[in-house]
C-alpha cells in the first residue's frame, strides 16, 4: 500500500474535517488527492459539502434574540485569555 494516499475508510473518517479545513497542509493534499480519483468518495464530499452550505444559508435567516452575539463574543474572548493564575 502506498504511504502517500489515503483509503476511503481514511477519507470517510476525516471528511468533516476537511470540510472545515481543519486538517494540517498534508492532509488536506492526502485526502483531495483521494477525492479527486475515487468516485464514491467524491460523491459523499458534494453531498455533505451541499448539506453544510444548506445548513449555513438557513443560520442567516434565523434572529438572534437581543445581546446573545455580544454575549458570545465575550465568552470567546475570556477562553482566549484566561485569568492569570
């Protein structure tokens, strides 16, 4: 087996994060190299590529009740700097 390609069963495990693009360089490059020859496997890439953009199009329409976005930020801000100690 050759060390420099990824089987579907590898592709299938790390498709949402690639998705994400939260995979290193070299894995990005390993499982599109994949993609780009296995038809399965490209098939469930635009599939869940299509579920995730549907997804996304549907949290615009949605309200956000009054304060929740800055209540939010500011969380995300104290798990970037925690307290000293």
């Amino acid at each position: 087996m050759n060390v420099n390609r990824y089987t579907c069963e590898q592709v299938f495990a790390r498709l949402d994060d690639f998705l994400d693009r939260e995979l290193s360089a070299e894995e990005m490059q390993l499982v599109q190299g994949h993609l780009d020859h296995c038809a399965a496997c490209a098939a469930e890439h635009r599939f869940e590529s299509a579920v995730l953009a549907d997804v996304r199009k549907k949290l615009v329409r949605i309200d956000l009740p009054a304060g929740l976005r800055s209540r939010i930020s500011d969380q995300l801000l104290r798990l970037q700097d925690p307290p000293p100690g």
